[in-house]
C-alpha cells in the first residue's frame, strides 16, 4: 500500500468532516444494504456490521495554496506532514500491542508507558502524534509494511511555514493547528487558500491495513490557489529595517507603523509594524519588553494578559488603529481649500501667535507666531493659525465634503481583515471651535491606510483609489485564475490642484520643516505631523508621522511612517525624527522600483568615486596615481608591490578619501576603534574619522553644513576595524521644531 503519496487514503478525526463523514457512513450503509439485498439475500442486521467494521471513509487532504510575493517569492508554503493514528479496538493480541509500544516509542520518542496507556483500550481511533517529517513517516511506514499491521495509520498532514519568520506577519497572518486561517491574507482568502478536501471509500482489512475498494464514489481533493501579492519583498525588507531602528532609536513606548503605496494603481508595496511576531510560532509573545510584563503575572492574570498581548502582536495597526495625523492633515484642508479657491499659493496670512475663534483661543505651535506669511509659507511653516483661517474660509460643509470625498468617512476596504473606520466629528457637530481644530489635523482620529490613499489621491491627479494587496490567484502550475486590478472610486480634486500639491509638498521636503526626508538624486515631497493623543489612558502621549512622495514631477509611491509615543531624547517632532526614516526608505526603494536618480550638479560633486584597483601595481605608481586622483594614501608594510588595499577596487570611497595600501607581507587587521560620531557635524566627523586613518560617507546627506548633526553610524562605536574602512554616517537637523 503506497501510503506516503501526496493524495493518499487517510482517515481523519476532524469535527469538521464529522458531517461529511455521516453523510456518506449513511450512504455506504444503504449502498451495502442494497447489495447484500439484491445480491447476497443476507439480513440486514449483518450487512450494517459488516459495513461499519470493514468500510470506512477516508478523506484526502488538499494541498493549501502558496502565497507570493509580486515577484513570485514565497512568503508563506505548506509543508507534507504525517498524523500518526492507531485503532486500539483493532489491536488482537498482547504480543502486537507491546510491539507497537516498543516500536513506535522508540522512533516517535515518545515515552513507552504512555504510549501503552493510550493504545491499551477498545477506542477506536487515537491520534498519537501530529505533524512529523517524511523521515519519521518513512520509519513508521518500513514497521508498518515489515509486520502487516492494519491498525496503524500515516494521515496526511501539512504545516504552514514561513521561509522570512516574522517578515510582513501582520499582514500575512497564520494558520491554526487545522491550517485555517486565522488572521492577515491567511484568513481574508482562507476559502481560496485552502482548496477542498476529497473523500475515497475503502474496505479495512484488519491485518493488512486499507484495500481499495471501488465503489464508483471517489471524489478527488481539490487544491487551494496561490495568491501573488502587490507586497515587494525588498521594499517591505526596507520598510521593516527602517522600522525596527526607529522603534529602537526613538524608544517608542507603543509602536511603528509604515506602508508603502503606489499612488496611481492603490498596490500596497509594503505594510508593517513593530513590534511584531513569528507566524511559525504565533502564540508565542515575540516582543521582549510585551514578555516581561507578562513575567509579573500568574494564574488568571497571566492568561488575560498573553491573550491580550497576543492579539497586540497579531493586530495590523496600520489598518485597525485610527491615531492622530497631526499636520499631516493640512495636506487634506490644503487640496479642499486650493480646489475651492477659497485661498491661493500668495494670499498673505498673519499670525500674531494665536486665534481666538468663538470663546476658544488656539495658539500657533510657535510660540510669538510666524508673523507675516503666504499661503505656500504657512504650509511650510505648518501654522496652525493660517489653517485654522483656511479652514475657516472653507467651511464647514466644504470641509466635510472633501474629509468625505478623500475617504475618511468610510473604511478604504482593502483586501485584509480587521480595517477599522476613523474616529470623526460629523458634519452636523463641526461648529467654528470643531473646525478650526480639524482644519490643523486635531480631533479626528485616521488610520494609517486611510490617510495615505487620501494623501495618494492629492498627489497623483486627484483619484481616490482602492489601496489592495493581493494581485493574482493562480493554480498551482502558475496560471492566473483571476487578477485584481485598480478601482478608482473617484476623483476628488481637479488635476492642476494635485500639481499644486505636489509642489507644496516638494518644497517642504527640499526648503521647509521636510529636509531631513531629502534623498540625493530624487525629488520627494512631504509633510510632518506631531499630535498630541486624544487617549485619556495617555494624556501625555504624542504622535509622530511624516508622509512623503515620489518623485514630485510625476508621483508614483508614497511612503508613511509614524511613531505612537516616542521619546528621543533630542526631538519628538516629526522633522526631526520621523522625516529622516521617510527618507532612508525611499533612498533604498525608489532605485529598486526602478525610478531614475536625476543628480544636480551639487549632488554629483559630493558624490563618492569607486575604489581604483591598486593590487599588484608598484608603489610609486600607485602615489602618483591617487595624487592626481586628489586621494590620500596610506602604506602599510616594506614591499614595493600593492598585495591589497581597503577600501577594495570597486567599492565607494569619498572623492578626497584615503586608500589604505599593503606591501610585502603586511596584512590588514582590525586595529581602530571606531569613534562615537552622534551628535557630531559634518566638518567634525570628517575630522575625527580622518584622525584615525578611516573613511567617512555622507553622500546622502541632505545639508552639509554646521546646522546638521550625525545621527546614525554603520559602525557601532568602539567595533574594531581595519584602516581605511568607509563609515556611513547619516546626519539631520535637529532645530526643526515643527508640528
Ligand atoms: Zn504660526
């Protein structure tokens, strides 16, 4: 008997099936009945015996789908797995019962006694074992075919595994121990997913295991489909890494949360947040400090509080928890207010500090007020007063019908479970105090999904679009049974107010509270948010998000990032700490997405050369080579030949950099520690890491200058390297105290 094939008779002791399984006991009954009937002319009585003992259903198993990344990289597969079964009703004698506690103790490492216990009764049907590998499998098989024992079953089983770990958990989600799905993609297309089981009809011998026995009734599985997702493994590996240095860096108190989005077609590029979990172990609580708070509970405490803290883990936040954009928001009043006419680019505003609207006065965020501005600069500035005023002229039936119109009345219904709506105040109960906290992004509450596909939809022409995830359902040999496209639910402003955002987005990026989004080569625009929560729970709680886009001459992605509850001890405004994050992702995503870098003539001088290949060639040459090259030169050893060099040929090296060059027997070694640059400027980390004979990159850099500070390193301080070793620093200016 092949038992160890992909659609193998098995049986199953599955509630589920419990129903199919009666359906068709019923039927094999009645069909034996009429035979014995018609043909043996036996008792009815004997023929029911007779068929309940030597008759059984055994359901094959469908394989379930295998889920993939847009360019076809396994995110989630399933993995053949065997369920061990044994019917002790059929087991005879004692000398087979000892055997097959002997035997199987021994190969499933199961201790003997216990095994006994379960085998020693008249039930009969008891799993033993669930999910074991083809190797375990292929032993039971060997014992099973060496001593004709029929009371021993393989059931095929399969296991869910995913190859990336904790890689986009929220959004993939996992499978129970039934391999159901139970949250993200896994349950949202759980009925496509996971086929449909099939059934075969066999007579049981009970010595020589399962005989096929045709009665014309075999109903073959049919496996689940395959879903290609819109999710970029690269770009949600960059979403991911940046997230997790974010999380660390700023020491948020509750999360981060980003999404990648292309603005024109609503495919999700990437969706995460931190903490997050392993769906190969998701009852497991992943995050450290979610485990210690767990370790100071016992008893019911202790259960309440991993059943809360797994759902935590589990929950997609950029979908499921509305927070506070902040001035995020004004990109939205802005669109309204800009497709109206009731303001224009120059129309001149003045902030004296506050605004008194009714019996509530609001002050500007900075402190004194901005004075004297434009439209275009109050945008830059993020003033609150000048919004409160737009807002203002605006109204509050226009405002309403735009916070509509972008979608923030409704949920954006993306292809995942768990979306949640917005927490708003309705049209009916925006008096002047509602409005002008709404116009300046407090008050409402958005979720993450439905503040970027409205700041899409303000960049990309004007279209609201149905942000999805999964692109394609495919069969199992790769042919598209169906594909999801772009829905475009409206349009919301005309194409020439989108071409005004985009500019007001760009120039808060390239001159305004956005620089530290700046990426070399690109044309990115955004805007920063820091709100106060509206949680009682946390009174003292902030919000810090940046959305940006690009590139600003023909937007294709979005990115948006927020922190719930930082505290860096340098800022929490979103200029300062969430714009840099916003940054160093498109810097890694957009060359991939195959967006070409347009360099200016600054960004190009301060641009790094690659390594010239010095090996083999003669010391004087090599000196006068980098010289006229303006590069220094380090020589290491008393040969006149170049045996090898740091950095290597090929790898980037700053134009006035330094090469590290061994001669004779000389070897390379660790032997500088790499300096604490944090806190440092440009003109001092160049100074220090040239001091110590090492290389400094900050080609990325958005602003050369004294008013910039280092705030990442590639090269923890005090890891030893050798000379010559390029260090990436990543600076940002501090002084942006924007909201
Ligand atoms: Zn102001």
């Amino acid at each position: 008997v092949q038992l160890l094939g992909k659609n193998i008779r098995i049986k199953k002791n599955n509630r589920k099936l419990i129903l199919l399984f009666i359906f068709l006991f019923i039927f094999v009954v009645l069909l034996v009945g009429r035979l014995v009937k018609l043909q043996i002319l036996d008792n009815v009585f004997y023929a029911q015996k007779a068929a309940s003992q030597q008759l059984s259903v055994s359901i094959t198993q469908p394989a379930r789908g295998t889920i993939y990344d847009c360019n076809l990289t396994p995110l989630a597969e399933s993995a053949t797995m065997w369920d061990v079964t044994v019917s002790p009703s059929n087991i005879k004698t004692d000398t087979l019962r000892n055997s097959i506690a002997d035997n199987l103790s021994k190969i499933l490492k199961i201790d003997r006694q216990t095994l006994y216990n379960e085998i020693n009764n008249k039930s009969g049907y008891v799993v033993l074992t669930k999910k074991i590998e083809k190797s375990v499998a292929d032993q039971i098989q060997k014992y099973i075919s060496s001593k004709k024992i029929g009371c021993i079953s393989l059931v095929v089983d399969s296991k869910r595994i995913y190859p990336f770990g904790n890689f986009a958990a929220q959004l993939i989600g996992f499978t129970g121990t039934d391999n159901q799905g139970l949250g993200g993609i896994e349950a949202e297309y759980d009925s496509v997913l996971k086929g449909t089981a099939g059934s075969v009809v066999t007579a049981k011998n009970a010595t020589a295991g399962n005989m096929p026995y045709d009665i014309g009734k075999n109903i073959p599985a049919q496996d689940g489909s395959n879903l290609v997702l819109t999710i970029d493994e690269f770009v949600q590996n960059s979403l991911e890494e940046n997230l997790k240095k974010a999380l660390q860096e700023n020491h948020v108190s509750n999360r981060v949360t980003g999404i990648v989005m292309n603005v024109n077609t609503g495919e999700i590029l990437g969706m995460a947040t931190e903490p997050d979990f392993d769906p190969n172990n998701p009852f497991v609580v992943s995050d450290t400090t979610a485990k210690q708070k767990l370790s100071t509970f016992t008893g019911d405490a202790l259960k309440q509080a991993t059943t809360l803290a797994l759902e935590t883990q589990w929950r997609n936040k950029a979908i499921s928890d509305p927070y506070e954009p902040g001035s995020v928001f004004k990109i939205i009043v802005a669109a309204g207010a800009l497709e109206e006419g009731t303001v224009h680019e120059n129309d001149m505003f003045f902030d004296p500090g506050s605004i008194k609207i009714a019996d509530k006065t609001f002050p500007c965020w900075l402190a004194g007020g901005h004075g004297a501005q434009t439209f275009l600069q109050g945008f830059e500035n993020s003033c609150n007063v000048v919004f409160i005023e737009v807002g203002r002229s605006l109204g509050a039936l226009n405002f309403f019908k735009y916070f509509s119109d972008f979608g923030f009345t409704q949920k954006t219904g993306i292809d995942l479970p768990g979306e949640a709506n917005s927490i708003y105040i309705h049209e009916s109960d925006l008096g002047p105090v509602q409005l002008a906290s709404c116009s300046f992004g407090q008050s409402n509450k958005l979720t993450a999904i439905q503040l970027i596909t409205a700041v899409a939809a303000s960049a990309n022409g004007g279209y609201l679009v149905q942000p999805y995830v999964v692109k394609d359902e495919t069969d199992s040999s790769g042919n598209v049974i169906k594909s999801f496209g772009t829905t475009v639910k409206r349009q919301v402003i005309s194409s020439a107010t989108s071409k005004e955002i985009d500019n007001l987005l760009e120039k808060e990026v390239s001159e305004g509270t956005g620089k530290n989004a700046y990426v070399a080569g690109y044309r990115i625009g955004g805007k920063t948010g820091t709100a106060q929560k509206l949680d009682a729970s946390d009174p003292n709680g902030t919000v810090t998000s940046f959305v940006g886009v690009a590139p600003c001459d023909d937007p294709q992605y979005a990115v948006l990032f927020l922190m719930d509850d930082p505290h860096n001890p340098v800022s929490d405004f979103g200029g300062v700490i969430a714009a840099p994050v916003v940054g160093s992702i498109m810097a890694d995503i957009l060359p991939h997405l195959g967006v070409q870098p347009k360099y200016t003539q600054a960004e190009l001088a301060k641009m790094n050369i690659k390594a010239p290949n010095l090996k083999g060639k003669s010391v004087a040459d090599v000196t006068n080579l980098l010289k006229s090259q303006g590069l220094q030169l380090t020589k290491i050893g008393n040969g006149e030949t170049v045996t090898s060099q740091i950095p290597a040929a090929g790898d980037p090296l700053p134009k006035n950099g330094r090469i590290v060059i061994y001669t004779g027997d000389a070897k390379a070694a660790n032997t500088i520690s790499v300096p604490d640059l944090i806190g440092k400027t440009p003109q001092q980390v160049n100074q220090v890491l040239s001091d110590a004979g090492l290389n400094v990159d900050f080609s990325g850099t958005a602003i050369n200058d004294s008013t910039v500070k280092a705030y990442l390193q590639d090269h923890t301080p005090g890891s030893k390297v050798t000379p010559g070793t390029v260090i990436t620093v990543k600076f940002r200016n501090e002084k942006i105290n924007v909201q």
